[in-house]
C-alpha cells in the first residue's frame, strides 16, 4: 500500500493523491464497527457527534485558502468520517438486532402454535438427527397470523427429515425457541452466526408430531436450477463402481462432494464427508469462492470473443453472466466477494483502465459491510479476504521469482505450490485461533486438488447442460469425466485427513492471532522503511520480527491452569462434566446429550476442549450407556487422544454406544470395566473412588439409570460428587454403604428428577453446592420438589438450562463460580 518514495512520519506530508483510498477508507469503515462492536455507543450521542464533525468541517473548508488546499488534512478527515460511519452502521445493525430479538421473543411466547413455511436448504445427516432451514415461515395462534422476521431452524430425526425435500411446503405445529448466546465457552459465536444466516429461532419435531406437505408455489428461484442439478445426479449415476479404487466409496458422499464444489449445496455434504474436509484442511474447495469465479468468467469470456465479439461486448455479456452464477450457486461471502472483484475487473476492462486489486478488494468489502457489518466477525468473511489480500500483497514478490523460470510448466507448479504455502501459513493464525487445528495437508492437498478441481467444475457443467438436450446418451457419456475427478478429489481429502497431517494447538488467544496474522502481512515487502531516526530506519523485516516475538511472548505468558477446575457444561438436556486438575490431568464424565440442531464445524462438545486447550484426555468415564450420556463421545476420541476409558455397564443393545466402541476399538482406546470398591489415583493429591455400580446391583436391577457409575473425586479437601442417572433405590444403598461424605459439590441425580435426590441422600452428603445439567425437555426436569429439598438445606444451586456452564475454580479454601449464560462470578469462602 506504500508508494514507492518512503514515507517517514517525521517529513512533512505532501499534497498528492492519496495511494489506495479505497483501501484506507475500508480500514476506517473496520476499525468504526470494530469499536461499536466491543464499545458500545448511544444512537443519539453518535449522530450527534457526527453532525458536529461533518459542520466543523464544512466550517473549516469554507474559511480557509482554496488556492491551496491541504489534500493531506482532508483525507484525514475523510477516514475520520469513515470511521463514524462504521460506528453508525454498527449501532444501527445491533438496534435492528434487538427489535428482531423482542418480536421474536413475543411470538414465541406461546407454548403451541401453527408454523407454516418452505424449506430453504435440507441437512439430511447419517446419525439419528437432520436439520433444515424454513424461510418465508407464517405462525397462527389465537386465530390471528403473523409473519415470522425471519428463517427457523427444523430438527428432529433423520427418519422423518427423509421425506421432506427443499423447496416443500411445510405446516405443522409446535414450539418456537428463540436463538439464544453461547451456553458453552468456545471460539465460535453460534448465536451471531445464525443470525447472519437471518435465523432467529428453532423447532424441535418428532415422530409423533403430524406435518402437512403443502401444494408448492411456482415462484421462479435460481437456487432451483441447484438443486435440480442436485437431483439428476441422484437419478443419474455418476459413478465408476467397476473401478477397484472407487468402489469402497459412498455414492452419497460423491454426490455430496459434487454438489457442493460445484453447486455450492453444502447441505447435501454427510458427516463423514465433513469430517474428511474439515481435518484434510480442504474445506475451503467446497466454498464458491475466487477459483469458481475466475474459472466460468474466464472461460466465458474467452468463448464471446472466439464468438466474434467485441472488448466491451464480452465484458457485458460475462457481467450479466455473473450475477446469473452468483445467485445460482448461493450468494454467500465468499462467492459475493470474487463476483465484486470480478466486476471491478470487468468495470474496467470495458472503460480500458488499470485494475488496482487491492482497491477493488477493498471495495467488495465495503459493499458487504454495508449491508451486514456483523458479518466482519465471522469467520467465513476473515477467512475469504484474508487470503486474496495474502495473494495481493505477495503478488509482486512471485513475478520477480517467475521471471527467472524459462518453463511456464516450472513457473506454473512454482505458482501453486508458493500460493498454498502462503494459504497454510497465513491462514494459520485463523486456523488455530477457531479451529484449534493446524494441518501441513493443506499445503500438499492443495497441490494436487486444485488442478482436479477445475478440470471437475467445466466437466460437471458442462454435464449438466447436456440433461437439458434431447439426448440422453451425451449425457452419459460426457458424465463419466466429472465422475472420474470427482472420485480423484474424494481419494485426495480422504488421503490428507489423517492424523499424521495436523495437530492441535492450544487456544492462543486474540492478540496472538491478531499479531501473528500482521507480520506476515509486512514480510511482503520485507526492505521496506517505515520510521527514519538520524541514520537508523525501521524496517518491515524488523517490526515483523518484533510482532512475532510479541505474539510468542504473549502465548507464553498465558496463565497456568488453577490448581482445580471443574466445568459442568451447558450442552443440553444430558450430563458432561470436565474436570482439569493442578498437574494437567485431564477427567471428562459423560458426553452430553447427542448432536442435534448444531451445524458448527465440530460438535459443541469438541469445540470447547479445543478451544480450552485439551489435547490428550487422561480419564473418559461413561456413567451409563444411553444417548443423553454418550452424547459426542464418538467426536470426541475421533480428534483428541484419550488414554483410558471407564465403563459400568457394558454389552448394551443401543446403536450409538456400538458405534462409540467401535471409533474406540478402531484408535485402540483401552476399555476398563469398573465397580464399586475401585480406586484411581491420578497423583499424590487427586483420587477417585468408586461408590457404584456392583455385581449384585447389575444383577438384581434391570434399569439401566440405577446402573450408572458414581465418583467421589478428591482434590485435597474438596469433594466432588458425579451420580450419573441414579434414583432413589441406588441412593439409599449409597447410604447405607457409606457415612462422613461431607461433599463439597453434588452434580444432582437424573437431571432434577422427581425420584432422585431424596432426603436421605442430602441428610448424609450435606452439599454446599449443587450443579443440575438440564435443557428444554419434555420429562418435567428439574422437578419442583427436588428444588425445594435443596433449598431446605441452604445449598447453592446452578441450573444449565438457566445459567449456562457452570465453572468451579477452587483455590484453597475459595470457590470461585463462573456461569456463561449470566455472566457472572460468584465468590464463596469456607
């Protein structure tokens, strides 16, 4: 962005064009929302400042020489204004949030009400839950019907999701449950990102609710082109099964993989496909975005003018074209951020003027800023500038390494392999900073699928013409290319998923990030000057060495653990309990409820430990086998080592504890079968004993809750403990069984129910606190007599449906409590 004479600040400034405006003014714009987004600022106040700003300065103008105008002062006051607007855009985007959030609130007020609308985009998953977007949504209660501001989200099992289609007419009735913040610490702003997708509230279906099919409109979209595409390649098939390479691989996962690197339709992706893209690092190929772009305007282009037609012609042709593609694929940030640059590009290719890439980047931004600013905060928008503005920058460095390549076929592999280099190193601060995943798979990936990936893009549209012809052979024919790269790209992510080619990073915090990601970005023009003092200057080279060392020497400087942690986590209606001790030992109990109405790239369960900086489990123990409890254990141990598991209760009929120890067998996790009586030391300060279950227990009981595992931790004098599902049969024998408990924090029985948590039990345990792990449920949990025996006996209670997580940080004789949901700390001394 520097000229090419050297600025010092200690010169004075010239009045000269300013080099970029689009660029500084885009900062500005930034740096506006940034500030209103972490400092909020009354409406009022903002547009009063900036009516004073905008008079002081017409004021100034007028009054001073026109002969000589100080270009310098004015740009100045130009990237002030840019600032305030940002802020003002910010405000009003946050006090349009809150009106949508209050009528959202009121129209969910009822408990049952008739909801009506038409399926946007269908998640059809192969675990027991799917998903679906329902836009243009209508809800009738009390006779009268309103529109919904909004999209809601649909899920419930894959079973009854399997007949439903996008584009269908739903009606049915149900629950409205608003969007709400985080519930559980993690990198990922869930709320924030629903809501840029314009979702504002969700429905849970089942089995036993009737839902109507209604007769669907006519209305003309091109996101119906899509997913038409989508069902020809269901009817067709675009498979090479006689292949013996091909023939293990799911034709649900082709399909998938096509139509979403080609059509954008990540909806039709599987959760092994997911997973596949996500830990290969190539997630990004799925995402219309430059390559898409370039590749059909190009080519586009290239074929008008063999057509005859002229500069300016084609240029009109390929525009209208454009935002023909960008509304066919899904105009997500992405692919509006390549059409915007594309257009520029065009713009001045038909008028015949240079082309500044960062001007026009800056440009695109500031488009999509001004219509959702919210949208600088998510990590699609970061992730898709970041890298063109990458690729900009160190632009000029590679033409001057190209120009000593005689070969294009050498300067063309030198082009690809620097630019994924430069995508994995400088995207690494993003990675790590919302992934918590780092993979050198990336940088080899990229090599070998981008090539595949647009030979598979012409091919499949071309393909995809042809079933438009009257004639079914071409078809066939010409559908064996995209089949073949298609089956060549899925062996490539599949290759580069493995575990050799990433590793997990402890969160390294923002400033790390935000440090790390700005040295790179000076080392693209590491000679040049930026402060001259007497005969020393400093250099790009030297503040990108000083912004590493600020970045390393923050990380290494983080806090260590508190001597006990204990974090009763917020997932649902299910228990999960991580417990990190002084030594770094690592206990997580249960693994909450299964994943559901969640689409974040990892389960909720996975994004928090890494988030947290968990990268080895000690101890996985799994109270009993059924689903609230199992939860995203299977997640869990498929990205984070785990060195032991215990187990109660074992040889249980249910499909998701088989699949869970079957993902243990398969990473050859040790399995030990516990019971009553067992110890396990973790170091000469933490133990945990086993109180439940026992042979005669598992014997005479049939019920599978009063099989549960019960812990009694011990750090020091604090004691914890962990009861699972149990009722008041296996309670009175604990009593019985044992006398002096004394507990410190009781994680309350079975989720608050009414047959758990009985008189006996408190009289002999005498809790200080008490943790229930409960969501929105149809079981009447907790229920109100078990909240009134806790309160008789004064003890401190904390809901997860209410407060969120529940975190415990004991220190000596304190307990400091800290819950998400309500923000607040609570402090207690002994």
């Amino acid at each position: 962005m520097a000229d090419s004479q050297p600025y010092y600040f200690s010169d004075v400034v010239p009045s000269r064009p300013v080099s970029r405006p689009a660029a500084l003014i885009c900062l500005s714009t930034m740096c506006g929302i940034a500030y209103a987004r972490y400092f909020p600022v009354n409406l009022s106040v903002l547009l009063l400042l900036l009516l004073l700003f905008v008079s002081s300065w017409f004021v100034y103008t007028r009054n001073h020489d026109h002969t000589n105008p100080n270009t310098s002062f004015h740009w100045a006051m130009v990237l002030c204004l840019a600032f305030l607007l940002g802020t003002l855009r910010m405000e009003m985007h946050w006090l349009q949030r809150r009106q949508i959030t209050d009528e959202v609130k009121k129209i969910a007020a009822y408990e049952n009400q008739i909801i009506s609308g038409r399926i946007e985009e269908l998640y059809l998953r192969d675990s027991d839950f799917s998903y679906a977007i329902l836009c243009d949504v209508q809800t009738e209660n009390d006779h009268c019907l309103r529109i919904f501001p909004g999209k809601i989200g649909l899920s419930g099992p894959t079973s009854l999701f399997s007949s439903f289609h996008t584009n269908a007419q739903l009606q049915f009735s149900g629950e409205l449950l608003p969007v709400q913040g985080p519930k559980v610490p993690t990198g990922h702003d869930y709320q924030e990102f629903l809501f840029s997708k314009g979702i504002y509230a969700s429905v849970n279906l089942d089995n036993r609710q009737e839902i109507r099919m209604l007769p669907s409109t006519s209305t003309f979209r091109l996101n119906r082109l899509r997913d038409e595409a989508h069902e020809a390649l269901q009817r067709t098939r675009l498979l090479l099964p006689h292949v013996s390479l091909f023939k293990n691989h799911a034709r649900e996962d082709i399909e998938g993989l096509i139509s979403s690197v080609c059509f954008g339709l990540r909806s039709s992706v599987s959760s092994t496909l997911n997973n596949i893209l996500y830990t290969s690092g190539l997630a990004h190929l799925t995402s219309i975005s430059g390559l898409h772009v370039t590749l059909v305007l190009v080519l586009t282009a290239m074929w008008l003018k063999k057509f005859g037609l002229r500069r300016r012609q084609a240029a009109g042709v390929t525009f209208i074209l454009g935002f023909f593609y960008l509304f066919f694929v899904g105009a997500r940030i992405p692919a509006i951020r390549a059409t915007l640059m594309a257009f520029v590009v065009l713009g001045h290719y038909f008028t015949e003027r240079r082309v500044d890439s960062l001007n026009s980047l800056a440009l695109a931004a500031l488009l999509i800023l001004a219509i959702q600013p919210g949208q600088m905060f998510l990590p699609s928008f970061q992730l898709s500038f970041a890298a063109v503005l990458l690729l900009i920058l160190y632009g000029p460095l590679w033409q001057k390494i190209n120009s000593l390549f005689r070969s294009t076929l050498s300067a063309t592999i030198f082009n690809m392999t620097m630019a994924s280099l430069l995508m994995v190193i400088g995207l690494a601060p993003f990675a790590v900073y919302y992934f918590h995943i780092f993979s050198w798979g990336t940088l080899f990936g990229n090599l070998f699928a981008i090539p595949v990936v647009s030979l598979l893009l012409p091919t499949t549209y071309m393909w995809y013409l042809t079933t438009y012809l009257p004639f079914p052979g071409l078809a066939d024919i010409i559908g064996y290319l995209p089949a073949l790269f298609s089956h060549s790209l899925f062996v490539i992510m599949q290759f580069f998923s493995k575990s050799i080619f990433r590793m997990i990073i402890p969160f390294p915090g923002l400033l790390v990030s935000i440090f790390w990601f700005c040295a790179i970005l000076v080392l693209a023009n590491p000679t040049q000057q930026y402060i001259r003092f007497k005969n020393h200057c400093l250099r790009a080279y030297h503040l990108a060495f000083f912004l590493f060392a600020l970045s390393i020497s923050i990380y290494l400087a983080q806090p260590a653990f508190q001597p006990l942690r204990v974090d009763f986590l917020g997932l649902g209606q299910g228990d999960c309990t991580v417990i990190r001790t002084a030594n770094h030992h690592t206990i997580l109990v249960d693994g909450g409820p299964p994943e559901r109405n969640r689409r974040n790239l990892f389960p909720a369960l996975v994004d928090y430990l890494l988030f947290e900086g968990v990268t080895k489990i000690d101890l996985m123990i799994l109270s009993h086998p059924q689903a609230d409890h199992i939860g995203e254990f299977e997640s869990v141990i498929h990205l984070i080592p785990v060195s032991l598991i215990l187990e109660g209760s074992v040889d249980v009929n249910i499909q998701t504890y088989r699949s869970f120890v079957q993902e243990a067998e398969n990473k050859g996790i040790p399995r030990k079968t516990v019971r009553a009586g067992d110890r396990i030391p973790l170091d000469d300060e933490t133990n945990l004993w086993i109180l439940h279950p026992d042979e005669q227990s598992l014997q005479s009981d049939n019920d599978i809750n009063e099989a549960s595992i019960v812990v009694l931790f011990q750090y020091r004098d604090v004691r914890l403990l962990l009861t699972g599902d149990i009722g008041k049969t296996t309670e009175k024998t604990l009593c019985e069984r044992y006398d002096n408990w004394d507990i410190d924090i009781l994680k309350v029985p079975h989720h608050g129910s009414r047959y758990s948590t009985t008189q006996t039990l408190l009289e002999e345990t005498k809790p200080e606190f008490a943790v229930i792990q409960v969501g929105r449920n149809s079981y009447g949990h907790p229920h109100p007599d078990t909240c009134k025996r806790l309160s008789a006996f004064q003890t401190h209670v904390f809901r997860t449906d209410i407060d969120g997580t529940v975190r415990f940080l004991i220190d000596e004789n304190r307990f400091r409590i800290y819950t998400t949901q309500s923000n607040r700390l609570h402090i207690y001394n002994e």
